[in-house]
C-alpha cells in the first residue's frame, strides 16, 4: 500500500494538522444554512403579527369605548384591554361578539320593521316588505313625489276643459323635444343657468303648453317668463318714453329721410298664450298682451286667485285684448264674478269659446242675469261649466273628482229631462219671458236647508242635491238638474235668431 501512495483519510488527517481551524470550525452544510433562513422569516411573520393585533386590539378598544351598549353587555372588557396583550384566540373571542352584536341589532330592527307593517296591513305581509321596503313618510323624497302627483292630476282635471277646447285631448306621449324642453324649464325654475334665451319662437307656445294646460312640467314663474319675453316686446312705459324722447328732439334734416310710418307699436307674437297655473305678474301679463291675441289661457294662475287681482287681470285682458276668440277663466275665484263677466262680454264682441270651469260661484241664476241681454256674446259657441259644484249632486261631484281627468266632454242634451222638454215646448218669447223671471229668482222654489243667495256674492257650496219644485208643472226635481236648465235655457234663448248653430254647454 505504501507503494500506491497515502490514502485520501491520510491525506485529510495531514491537512487538519496543518490547519487548526478546520478542525475548531467544522463546515456547515445546506440544510443547516436553509434552517436559519427560514428562522428569521418567521420571526418577521410573528413580529408583523405582533403589529396588526396591536392595531386591532386598539381599534377594538375605541369601539368599546364609544359604545355604551357594548360596554354595559361586556363588562370585563375594559380589564382585558387594560391588562397583558392578548394573543390571537382573545382577538378572535372580540371579533365574533362584535359580530353577534351586530347582527342582533338587525334583527332587532327586522322585528320593528314587521311590526310597523302589520300594524298597518291586516293578514299577511304585502310583497313589498320582502324587500324591507317602509311607507314613505312627510318630508322624504317620495312623499314629495307623490304630492306632486296628485297635484298633476289636479291640474289636468283642472285644464280638461281647456285642453279640449284647444285641441289636444288626444294623449299624446310627449317626444323627445319636449322631454329637452321639460328639462329646461326645471333647470330654470330651480334656479340654474338655463338657456331659455336661445329657445326658437316657434316652440315657446309647446313650452307653455308643457307647463300649462298639459301639466306635465313645472309651472312657469314670473322670471322664466320674463326670460322668454322676446326683445321686441316693450312695456308701455318704456313706449311712451320713447315717444317723448323723439317729440323733444329738435328736427334735423336726417328726419326728413326717415320714414313717415314709424313704428312704435308692439311687435306682432303669437296667437296663442297659455299662462296656466303660472305665477306670472300683472306687469309681465301687460306685456305679453296685446291685439293679436286669438287664444288666452288663466286657469288656475295666480292671476285669477283673489278679488284684487282678478278685477286687474280681466281689467287689463278687456283693454288689451278686443280680438280675444277663446277664453279659459278655470278657477277664477272672485266674489264680483257677474261684474267681472259682463265687463268682459263689452270688450269681447268676438268671444266664441269661455271657459269657467271649477268656479263654484257659477250658478244657473249668474248663467240667466248673464245672457239676458241680447248683447252678450253674440258669436259665442262653447260655454264651459265643467266642475262647477252648483251643476252636479253629492254623488256625481264624487265621480267627478276622482275621474276627472280621464272623462271626456261631451256636449249637453237640449233638455234635462221630460219636464224641461215640456218648457222648451212653449214659443220663444213665452221662454224668454220665463227665463228673466228665473233670473230674478221667481221660477222655482228652493227645497228646506237651502239658502237663497246672490249671483255675485261669493260661495262655495259642496253641491246642489236639495230637491225643488216647479211652480208650472209641480214636479219636484233636483235642484243640480234645475241649475242646469236654466243655464240651458238662458243661453238658447240669448241666441240671435239670424245664427244657424247654438251654443254648445259642456258640464
């Protein structure tokens, strides 16, 4: 063997001889070295560890601190918080009390909930508290979308009347140009910036259409419309300014080019003005006035709410407007309205269309002292008295109210009924005769609990269902069907003999 040469354990014990430190130090190898790393990685994992339970531990205790009800429930809480840091099994034990917590008080609120529901509903629980879903209460948002509502439907049983004398009783969806037009006018009537200068002319008369008759929008306040006034439109200060500051100015020869027909008169609009349940005032109403006017629309503006400013409104519409062709005054509510009226009817040769629906202060004896002049009206065609309560009884005002708006008009039979044929049976002047006797209140007797009361005096009776007796034929009738004979007969018999058509009466 000593001829082969040393052996490889010789060979190692020669150099660790020689070398002390390797034999001091022996040489790790790699599962030693991996041991280590993964040492020093979990104690980084235990020390983050160590952190988020502190952050936890300390949100906790804010909770706990802020709650009253959680402090009262665990009272040991404030001692485990203030004693050694917990581990991880106490940090877990608070999580899930907090949420058992948690979800005892939604079920508590679940039970209150379903009490309020069958507290209001008999039997079992409608669908929509599967949904948890609570009735809307005053103020809320959906309360306010409700009130809105009704009083849409209110405004279109109020403009029934006008919308038929106009022409739109079709329903028609609204299309996408007045969906643009409807948002404009919100956008305006909350108080941002809407451009209401640049609307065409031609599509001002929708826009009022929208927010009037239609109700379908907002209604327009007395800004938007002086926004949608067009430039050409002065008031008559600012004309008779005009006209005095070119009377004192000295002449020149450039007046003698100018044109000898100068116009200072108002600019030619439209024919048609819808101001329906708008709260425009008399000033913006005096400009938007004028001779050119064919169709005008006040039902239920606040222009014709009020003795004061009923009397100015028909003051200014009688002086401005002597074309006037068709008239809505649904809603005026006045106590002078037979002076009003006839005031009215010397302006207005012209009238072919009026309008007073919903007035209660209508009656057939102001109908009678109305039309017993020959004068009153001669063109006239369509007399509207829809919802006027002395025209209808307890139960007919009912239905009226509730389906209003979904009702369309017809026009009234010649008669009530057989009595009120066997009247129009006599000649023309026996009628007319008999009508100016009704008129001063001599044709009928009224039935027990009534009263007997002015035609300009200002009532508002809930309906006309006493019963009253004839004094020609002693048949006792309803005083409603009455009311509504002698509103028939009054106008049958203003009309003049030379016209083909009468005028037609819409209750």
């Amino acid at each position: 063997m000593s001829s082969h040469g040393p052996t490889m354990e010789e060979r190692e014990r020669a150099l660790t001889a020689l070398i002390p430190s390797l034999a001091r130090r022996p040489a790790p190898d790699d599962g030693q070295r991996g041991a280590g790393d993964g040492s020093q990685r979990l104690a980084a994992r235990l020390a983050k560890m160590r952190i988020e339970d502190r952050r936890r531990l300390r949100n906790l205790e804010g909770r706990a601190s802020s709650s009253s009800s959680l402090l009262q429930q665990q009272p040991g809480s404030s001692s485990v918080v203030g004693g050694a840091f917990p581990g991880s099994e106490t940090l877990a034990l608070m999580g899930d009390e907090e949420r058992a917590t948690r979800r005892q008080r939604e079920q508590e609120a679940l039970a209150r909930r379903r009490n309020v529901l069958r507290s209001r509903f008999a039997g079992p629980l409608p669908p929509g508290s599967w949904l948890d879903e609570e009735p809307p209460r005053p103020g809320t948002p959906e309360r306010k979308e409700q009130n809105q509502g009704w009083d849409q439907r209110r405004k279109r049983a109020l403009s029934r009347s006008v919308r038929h004398m106009l022409g739109d009783g079709d329903g028609r969806l609204p299309s996408l140009v007045d969906a643009a037009l409807l948002a404009i006018v919100d956008d305006a009537s909350s108080g941002a910036e809407a451009d209401l200068e640049w609307i065409p002319p031609h599509l001002q008369p929708r826009l009022m259409a929208l927010s009037g008759r239609l109700a379908q929008g907002r209604p327009l306040t007395d800004a938007v419309l002086r926004r949608l006034l067009p430039p050409s439109l002065h008031s008559l200060e600012e004309q008779v300014e005009h006209e005095r500051g070119s009377s004192s100015r000295a002449d020149s020869w450039e007046d003698d080019e100018a044109p000898l027909s100068r116009s200072t008169t108002r600019a030619t609009g439209s024919r048609l003005l819808d101001l329906s349940f708008s709260s425009a005032s008399h000033a913006t109403l005096s400009r938007l006035l004028g001779v050119h006017l064919r169709i005008l629309s006040l039902a239920g503006s606040e222009l014709i709410k009020g003795d004061g400013p009923a009397s100015r409104t028909v003051a200014l519409v009688a002086g401005a407007c002597p074309q006037l062709e068709q008239l809505s005054l649904a809603g005026l509510e006045t106590s002078s309205g037979l002076a009003l009226l006839r005031k009215l009817c010397r302006a207005t040769p012209r009238l072919a269309s009026l309008d007073l629906s919903h007035c209660d202060w209508v009656d057939g004896t102001l109908v009678a002292c109305l039309f017993s002049e020959h004068s009153a009206w001669p063109r006239l065609q369509s007399l509207y008295l829809v919802g006027c309560a002395s025209f209808y009884g307890h139960e007919q005002l009912a239905a009226h109210d509730s389906t209003a708006a979904e009702l369309a008009l017809q026009p009234s039979p010649l008669f009530v009924g057989p009595w009120h044929a066997h009247h129009a049976a006599n000649s023309r002047r026996r009628r007319q005769a008999k009508s100016r006797a009704q008129a001063q209140g001599t044709g009928w007797e009224e039935g027990p609990g009534s009263s007997s009361s002015s035609s300009s005096s200002s009532r508002s009776p809930a309906s006309s269902s006493y019963p009253t007796r004839c004094t020609v034929t002693g048949k006792r009738v309803e005083a409603h069907q009455w009311e509504r004979a002698r509103a028939l007969d009054a106008v049958s018999c203003s009309a003049p003999r030379d016209r083909a058509m009468f005028c037609q009466v819409y209750f």
